[in-house]
C-alpha cells in the first residue's frame, strides 16, 4: 500500500473570528470613532469603553472643562481615565476608544505598546471631516482658522504619534460605519489566522 502524506496540522477554527481581541480605536476628532467603536462591539460581542464619553460621565462636558479649568486639567483627567480602561482591556477582550488626543501621553503610548493590544486608527480625510465638525463642541478646533484649517493643523502635529502607535490603520472617508467595521474584522481575523499558523508551524521546544 503507498503511503499518503499526512495532511499538515492546521489551527481550530474561531466559531467568531478575532472575538478575543483587545482592540484599541484611535484618530482624530469627527473620524467616527465612538460610532465604529459601538457597531464593533456589537458585531464580535465584547464590551466598549468610550474614554471620551467616561470622562463626560464623571466630570462633564469637555469642552466646558477647557474653558473652566483649561487643556493641561482635562489631559490629567483623560490620562487617568485611559489608564484604567487600558488596564482593564489587559483583563479581558473588549474595546477601547480613545478621544483624539489621548496618544499625546507617553503613558498612553507605553500602554498601547503591549504586544496583546490592536490598535486601530481610523484615518478620514478633511473634506469628509468638514461636513462634521461642530467646532463649539471641540474646543482645540477653535482659534484663528476655520474648524477645518485647525482640524489639518492637529492632525499634522499628531500624525507621527498616531502612526507610532498603530498596528494598522484603516480609511473612513465617504464610507459608512459598517464598511469601516467589516474590514477592521478582516484585518484583525487575518493576523489572528496568521498567529494562529505560526503557532502551529513551530515545532515544540524538546
């Protein structure tokens, strides 16, 4: 009788593809964080943490917190905030979005580094971001520009932050929220498979 090769071991198959995630959301302001966060939760089944919208919870609106106790009190508040719900994804799969400037903390960033963490950033385009912005509501888009100019200028002075801390990124422009979610799933179920195939690939230490 010949004897068939044996078939390659191959990884078991997720009944729900990148469920186990530790999925962390960054961009700048209007990318649709806080919406994409939401249909994410809901479409793999894992709890979401809206730092921006912990922060309104337990201290108020923020931008009343800028014009009352100025950027430097509310970093020191967000700091904190992001800091438990970091710590807390650590614990169990779920979702964490961050308001747009979260990443300026080194904290933050170090945090992010975590090798258990996907950190996705939602990249959108100023043309979209324009038909979104309600500058009253977002006070670092106030000053001498337009909101749209300031938004440029922001997203220009973050962008090396962002890219720093990126696993990947993914493009919101002149999409609807659901697209954007289908293919953050896509990508997160690819690098799980791929790890998933390193695993298996590897032959055991003796």
């Amino acid at each position: 009788m010949t004897d068939n090769p044996l078939p390659k071991p191959v990884p078991p198959v997720e009944p729900v593809p990148a469920a186990q995630s530790r999925i962390v959301l960054t961009g700048p302001p209007a990318a649709g964080k806080s919406t994409i966060g939401r249909l994410l939760a809901e479409r793999l089944d894992l709890p979401l943490i809206d730092t921006d919208a912990q922060i309104v919870e337990r201290h108020g609106v923020i931008a009343e917190i800028f014009v009352e106790r100025g950027e430097d009190h509310f970093r020191r508040i967000e700091r904190e905030v992001v800091r438990r719900a970091l710590r807390r994804l650590l614990d169990r799969p779920g979702i964490v979005s961050l308001g747009g400037g979260a990443i300026l903390n080194p904290g933050t960033r170090a945090q992010l580094g975590h090798p258990a963490i996907r950190v996705v950033h939602i990249d959108i385009d100023a043309e979209t971001v324009a038909t979104r912005l309600n500058s009253p509501h977002r006070p670092l888009l106030r000053g001498g520009g337009s909101p749209v100019e300031n938004w440029k200028a922001l997203v220009k002075e973050r962008e090396p932050l962002y890219e720093q801390v990126a696993t990947f990124r993914v493009h919101a422009s002149n999409s609807p929220p659901s697209t954007i979610v289908n293919r953050i799933v896509d990508v997160l179920t690819k690098l799980q498979r791929a790890e998933e195939y390193a695993k298996y690939s590897t032959p055991p230490e003796s």
